[in-house]
C-alpha cells in the first residue's frame, strides 16, 4: 500500500442495504400457539439453513454427530473423501431412530429394530431377509434421506429444503463479514445447553435489540458507548441483522471519572497503563487498536491484519436468521443459539458456548462469558435445566426476564408489542418469519436497496 493510498481498515464498516420496514403485528400467540407453532415449524424452518454440528469434531471419515431441530434429528457424518453429507436420522424401514447420542463413530449404522445397516454415505449395506421383499432386495431401493449440507466457520450447516440456495447466498453480507476471522481455527472454551420454559423467540427478540442492555446489563452499558444513536444498527434483505457497539473505552456518562476494572484489565494485557489515561479516557479505544495491530502478530494474532481497527475493540453481534445470534471480537464468538422444543411452544433449548483463538504465543488465559478458564483446553458438552447453574453473568441476565415475558404472552390483556425505534430488528425479523409462512420465501429477496462493494483485500 503506498503511503497516500487510504487504508480500509482505518474506515467503519459500510451500512448493509436497507430493507422496507412496516408495522407489523407481533402478538402474543406467535410464541404461545400450537398452530402457529406448527407453522412455523412446516413452512420456515425446514427452509433455512441451520448451523449445526461442528468440523473439527468429526475428523475422521465414519465420525458422526446428532443435532435435534423440534421433532426432526438431524446426522451430520464425515465421508470418505472428506467431505460431510447430512441425513434424516430415520430409519427407512419402519421409522426407528438410528442413533440417541450426540456424536459417535461407526463403520455402518445398524438399526436397533430390525438390524438394518446403512453405510456412512447413507446406502443400505444389510437388510435380515432381504429376498422376502415383494418390491425387491432393499439394499437395492432404500437409502437414508440426506438433506443440503454445507460448511462455514468451521461448521456444519444444513437446509431441510432440496431446493435450498447455496449457503452463501443465503448469508449474504454475513458471509463476508465472518470470513474475516480464522473461526474454524478457534477452541471451543464454553458449552453450556439449557432447556429453557420459554418459546424460542423470546430470546431471539432479546438479542435482536439493546434497548434491555441498561436496565438488564448495567455493567456492560459502562465499557460501552452510551445510546441507541451511537450504534450502528444494519439489516438486510436475507433476514438478518448486525449491531456494531462502539468498545475500548468508558461511556460518556463515566467520562473523567472512572474506568471499569474490566477495561484496566484490557489496557494492561495489551501493554497500556490506566494511569496514563487518566482524564483522557477517550484516547483509550483509539490507543488499544494501536497496540493490538502492533502486537498482535508477535502474540500470533496474525488475521489481525484482515481486520477493520473498529473490529480490534468493538462488539459485532449479528442475528442470524432463524436461531443464531454471535457476539464476534476480535478474538472470540459469542455462539447463542436456540432451537424448538419437539412438541411445546412454551419450551426451548439454548445453546451458551462461546469459541476462542488459541495461537500458541499467547499464554493468558481465555475470558469466557462464565469468566476466564485455562487456555488450550476444550471443555465438554453439558446440557442443564433453566436455573440449575450459572450459564455466565451476562446470559443469566438475558434469561431471567424470559419466564415472566412468556407468561405476559399467555395474557388476554398483552395487545401486541409497542416498539422503540432501535427495536426495528425485531419487528423486520417476525416479517420476515410470515414470509416464509406464506409462501413468498425462499424464492426471493425482497425490498432491497443495492448494497455497498466492499474493499477489496
């Protein structure tokens, strides 16, 4: 780059397109009506793509895992060849289940019925008897029911609909901005699944605003720029949606008066002394990007280089539609993820996990969301019941006004929501949840104003 060629990385990022907003109706039934629930199920989610299973956990061909979706089981496995194939996790036989565990290895599935065997890229290897088959030799005509099947980030994705757009067209400017971090690379230091008594949509909604962010997390709204009016909020025609918080430095109301101890802690790990910037708290966000583009790489942050300065400090959170929603830093993924439960729209399972970068020149240990745990460890899966243990400070915020929300939505006197401005997220969220009810998606993007071209890197 020549010395008066403009560097990107200096610039924020550029706004997505625009989508049409209307008024929308959200009320209460959406999250408490079993025919809704229905609906949604039928005509959204076996549209959609869905993350679900992880890469690096499954290194080797015949390793499998099971994620479950409401009533569906999904078997996501590794082939021969590399790559990995999902299947209904059904046997074509007389229905059974192939697998209960949440991950395995096999050299074929073997029904526990009738001791079919299906082989990992889902032909049937064995069936008892086959000759008695009037329609013929099943291993001639059966196979697992496989379904659209992608990687990103690391991992593994997959779309009920044969028909499903590829994963990056559906991702839209989502792709682009996540490509920008090494995610696939990165540990998983926290993962934590919670059934949870309320519809899923409550804790999407949650994570589709901040105006909860200074009642629910006053702690959070100090190392944070105050106000709706200094974050960028983006949405685009795809269904999805990204908040960007500025970071790095104390709100205004703290100005010249104090920092956190969590910032501090920040400073000093990236060789910046509090003291020094006393009075000057503002310099703060400015002087860590400084330091962590300087110091990154010698401490193996070498994707430091791929990233905008805003990206060194602040919180990018994006709600990926229908169930995802990631708080992404410059070293961390914040994953929350929420799934239906298989009959109960009162119910849901939360994912709190969080993935971290691990290079070897850094010894310090991982900041999780449940606080800092030794670095190059994985930890094991555990799946809790709303309220049995801590998930982390900041989520066992979040999940504390689900309860009394749900119940508010069971009332005849709840009219349907009022929203704030900076709540326009999760009204073009349910919008676009009808258009998939009725009909209109996936076969369109719709109200869409032309994006901006990203630089080129």
């Amino acid at each position: 780059m020549s010395s008066t060629a403009k560097d990107w990385r200096a610039e924020p990022a550029p706004a997505w397109e625009l989508p049409k907003i209307g008024n929308h109706p959200i009320p209460g039934h959406r999250y408490t009506s079993r025919e809704f629930f229905a609906r949604e199920f039928e005509h959204m989610w076996t549209k959609v793509w869905l993350l679900l299973g992880r890469e690096s956990e499954m290194p080797n061909p015949g390793d499998w895992q099971m994620e479950e979706v409401g009533p569906e089981s999904i078997l996501m496995v590794r082939q021969e060849d590399g790559n990995i194939r999902a299947f209904y996790n059904v046997c074509q036989h007389r229905g059974n289940r192939l697998v209960f565990e949440p991950q395995g290895h096999v050299r074929r599935f073997i029904c526990q019925y009738h001791g079919w065997a299906f082989m990992p890229d889902g032909s049937l290897n064995f069936a008892q008897d086959a000759e008695d088959f009037p329609d013929g030799n099943p291993c001639d005509n059966v196979r697992l029911k496989e379904i659209p099947c992608e990687t990103f980030l690391g991992f593994v994705w997959v779309n009920m609909d044969p028909d499903a757009v590829p994963l990056k067209e559906y991702l839209g400017p989502v792709w682009d901005d996540l490509s920008m971090y090494p995610i696939q690379d990165w540990k998983r230091y926290q993962a934590l699944t919670v059934n949870v008594p309320c519809n899923w949509k409550v804790i999407q909604d949650n994570f589709n605003e901040s105006y909860h962010l200074k009642k629910v997390h006053p702690e959070a709204s100090m190392m944070i720029e105050e106000g709706y009016k200094e974050t960028q909020f983006d949405m685009c025609a795809e269904g999805h949606s990204r908040m960007i918080m500025h970071a790095g430095y104390p709100a205004r109301s703290l100005e010249g008066k104090k920092m956190t101890p969590v910032l501090e802690a920040m400073m000093r790990e990236w060789d910046l002394d509090p003291d020094e910037y006393r009075g000057r708290e503002r310099e703060v966000r400015p002087a860590l990007q400084k330091k962590k583009r300087e110091l990154g790489p010698q401490r193996g942050y070498h994707y430091f280089e791929n990233l905008r300065d805003e990206q060194l400090t602040d919180f990018y959170h994006y709600t990926i539609f229908p169930n995802f929603a990631v708080s992404v830093t410059a070293d961390g993924f914040h994953f929350l993820r929420q799934r239906p439960h298989p009959t109960d729209p009162e119910r849901c399972v939360f994912d709190n996990w969080y993935y971290a970068a691990d290079p070897p020149e850094d010894t310090r240990p991982v900041g999780t969301p449940a606080g800092p745990v030794e670095r190059g460890t994985e930890v094991e899966h555990e799946v809790i019941e709303y309220l049995e243990k801590s998930v982390g400070f900041a989520i066992d915020q979040d999940l504390s006004i689900t309860t009394g929300q749900q119940l508010g939505f069971r009332s005849r006197g709840f009219e349907g929501v009022y929203l704030a401005g900076q709540e326009a997220r999760i009204r073009r969220y349910h919008e676009v949840i009808d258009e998939y009810l009725d009909g209109v998606r996936p076969h369109g993007r719709l109200n869409v104003r032309p994006r901006p071209v990203s630089p080129i890197r």
